[in-house]
C-alpha cells in the first residue's frame, strides 16, 4: 500500500540533506572548500570508515563518525602515535577483516549482546504468562452472515507472460461478507489472478471495488480504494518486530497516532499475537508468520483481503488455529478471498469456492458442490486416476 516512488523520494532526500549538513560543518572545520577535499579517494575512505563501524544501523553511523579522519577518535590516537599516514592501511585492512569475519561491523556484535538480553526478558514474560492464555476454540458456534452486494466484480481478466496464458477470460464476483476460495492446481494461474487484481502484473479485463473501477491503477491506489493482499513469501521486514511489520501496514489508512495506536492495539488481539507482538519476526514460528503478514493487510483497512496460501507451512492444529482467525477477521466487516492448498480449510471455511484449471475457471460453487463436481477431481488427479476414484 505504499508508494515506492514516494517513499525512494523521501529516502533520498532525507539522506542528501544529511550530506548537505555534513557538507556545511565540514566548511567550519576546512575553513575553504574545494573540490580537492572531496576526491574519489577521500570518499572511499569514508566508505570504509562507515563499513567497519556498521553499515546496519544507526549506531554504525554515528561510531563512524567518532572513528572518521578527522573525527573526535582519529584526533586523540593521531596525537598521541601519529597515525595520520597510516590510516588508510589500517583502515583497508580493517574493512577487509570486516567483510570476512564481522559483516555486522563494529557494532554488531554489541547489538547481537542487546538483543539476547531482550530475548532473554521476553521469554521470562512468556514463561510467566503462558498458564494465562485463552486460546479461541475451533468448535465455537459461528454465524454466517448471509452474502451482501458484490464487493469485487473481475470481468475478463485475462494475463498473458510471453506465449504463455496464466489467466483466461476470468469472471468472478466477490460479495461482502463472505469468505470466498480460489483453488487450482499447481501452476492453474491463481497467484497470476490476485496479482492482476491487486495490480502487481498488467492486464486485459474489469477489476471494480465496491463500485470502483481498479484497472490501470497502481497496486498502492488500489490499497487505497479497500484491496489488502498477502503473498505466499509472506515477505515480512525481517529485522523488524511483530508489531512494527504490521504498522508497515498502518501507512496507508493515514490514522492519527493516537488512533493508529488503538487500531494496532486491536489487531494484535484480534490475530492473538500479544504474545509475540515485541518479538523480531525470525524468531517467531511459521503460523505466526503467516498472521503476521495477513495482521499488515489488515492494518490497512481493506475491505476485501486476498490471502494468497495462508496455510503453507502449518501443520493441522496451526491451520485450525488459523481458520478461527479468519473467522474473527470476518466478524469485523472484512470480505477474503482465500488461495490455499489445505482443501479441508478451504472446504470447511469458504461459503463459495471457484476452481481455477489452466487459468480458466472451471467450476464455481458452495463447498459441497465443489468436492463431488467431478471436473474438480478430474483437475487434481489427471483423468485416469480419477475414472480410477469413480469406478
Ligand atoms: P501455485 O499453486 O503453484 O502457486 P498458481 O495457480 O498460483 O500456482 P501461477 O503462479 O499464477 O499459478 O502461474 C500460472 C502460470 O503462469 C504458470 O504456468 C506459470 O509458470 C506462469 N507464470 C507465472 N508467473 C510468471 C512470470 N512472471 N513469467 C512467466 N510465466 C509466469
């Protein structure tokens, strides 16, 4: 949901204006500026400067500058052994042992130091907190609401990739409140499907939200209009926490942040991830993952979320689990549009499924429909070993 051409704008000015101010003071301390000061080689000393002290961080940045020719260290030792002439040698061969043995540079091995202390804490809490957890039980009683109006209405969706056709002459409509399936084979065009409607590859056809017609936007407008997706990466910021992956999220619905505060607050508890919501999201198991990033989506406020594979990776208690959270999502208003391979959540979650084969859609129907329409089976099993399943 966010603009990348934005976002790249912003970053570079952010960084030119740190550059322009490290420009200014550089003034004060040389007194006259020319271009002299600035050659290709003075640069790559500043390149190898910040590597050593660690190019990850923000910390790395500001150690950098300490250790810098120049700088506040380089000044003390310099004193002292005169080590002017010989800081580019040392600090080559510093760079060299950086890339071999310490990538992190300096300062990541305090980091490493920090962060297993934080674990440590964190698993304190949890060993105290666990006896407390209320998990929601997969048998509650639900209600289904009854189908609204047709949120997303695709008509002719068509994506070709060269001379390959992924989706073909697609009509499909998604009406508010359900939970809709999308399954196929492998290689049927499902994932080619969501990327056209959420905008991440071109194609021929409608796609219209809500009344909204989509096509020829770019995928963070379409965010914009109500459309959350996942991606069967998962593709979560690996060095961020559980809850600063899902605010990512938060960028687009432009809350206040009061508010943004309350909404991530509520989302959390909704996904049933409070207990990891500070934990780095390596650390975090599979299905955690995958609510996660189906948490980010949320956090935009969209009125159809499309989950491309949920339950890849989880093993049959971690899918109910999982089929629960859907449902909750649902409870609040939420339309999803669900991609899986595990047939018995698809089967025992979605009010209405279709069937993608070879990028047409082949079949459309409730879920008891769908397990005795003979062309499914004939889909997933080839033709013989089906007449096989018949006879
Ligand atoms: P799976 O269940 O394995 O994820 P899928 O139903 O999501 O499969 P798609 O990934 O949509 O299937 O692929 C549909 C067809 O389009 C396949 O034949 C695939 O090889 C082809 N395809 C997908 N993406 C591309 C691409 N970027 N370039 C070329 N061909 C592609």
């Amino acid at each position: 949901g966010i603009s990348v051409v934005k976002v790249k704008m912003i970053s570079f000015a952010i960084g030119a204006f740190i550059a322009g101010l490290g420009g200014a003071l550089l003034s004060y301390q040389q007194g006259s500026i020319t271009f002299q000061s600035f050659s290709a080689l003075a640069g790559l000393s500043v390149l190898t400067t910040t590597y050593m002290a660690g190019i990850t961080s923000v910390f790395g940045g500001l150690l950098a500058g300490i250790m810098m020719e120049g700088g506040v260290m380089f000044t003390a030792i310099d004193r002292n052994i005169e080590i002017g002439r010989w800081f580019g040698i040392v600090t080559s061969f510093g760079v060299i042992m950086t890339v071999l043995k310490n990538p992190e540079g300096i300062v990541g091995p305090a980091h490493a130091f920090f962060e297993r202390r934080r674990l440590a804490k964190l698993a304190e809490i949890d060993a105290a907190s666990t006896d407390q957890i209320d998990r929601r039980r997969s048998d509650d009683i639900r209600v289904v609401p009854p189908p609204g109006d047709p949120l997303l209405v695709v008509r002719d969706l068509s994506v070709s990739y060269g001379g390959v056709v992924a989706v073909s002459d697609v009509d499909l409509t998604v009406h508010e409140g359900q939970i809709v399936g999308l399954i196929g084979p492998n290689g049927a065009g499902k994932t080619t499907f969501m990327d056209a409607v959420s905008g991440f590859t071109a194609s021929s056809g409608a796609v219209v939200l809500g009344g909204r017609e989509l096509s020829g936007l770019a995928p963070h407008r379409r965010v914009a209009v109500g459309l959350g997706r996942t991606f069967q990466g998962i593709d979560l910021y690996e060095d961020l926490s559980v809850a600063e992956n899902i605010a990512v999220g938060q960028q687009v619905s432009g809350e206040r942040l009061a508010e943004a505060e309350a909404s991530l607050d509520r989302i959390i508890e909704l996904l049933d991830l409070s207990r990891v919501r500070e934990r780095g999201v390596a650390e975090v198991s599979q299905g955690e993952r995958q609510l996660v990033s189906i948490a980010r989506a949320l956090a935009g406020r969209p009125r159809l979320l499309m989950l491309d594979e949920p339950a890849a990776g989880l093993d049959t208690n971690e899918s109910l689990w999982l089929a629960d959270r859907l449902h909750d999502i649902r409870s609040t208003g939420v339309t999803i549009l669900l991609i899986d391979h595990d047939m018995s959540l698809v089967l025992s979650l979605c009010d209405e499924i279709h069937v993608l084969d070879f990028g047409s859609v082949i079949a459309s129907g409730t879920p008891s429909e769908i397990r005795n329409n003979p062309l499914v089976t004939q889909a997933y099993l080839g033709t013989s070993q089906a007449e096989e399943v018949e006879s």
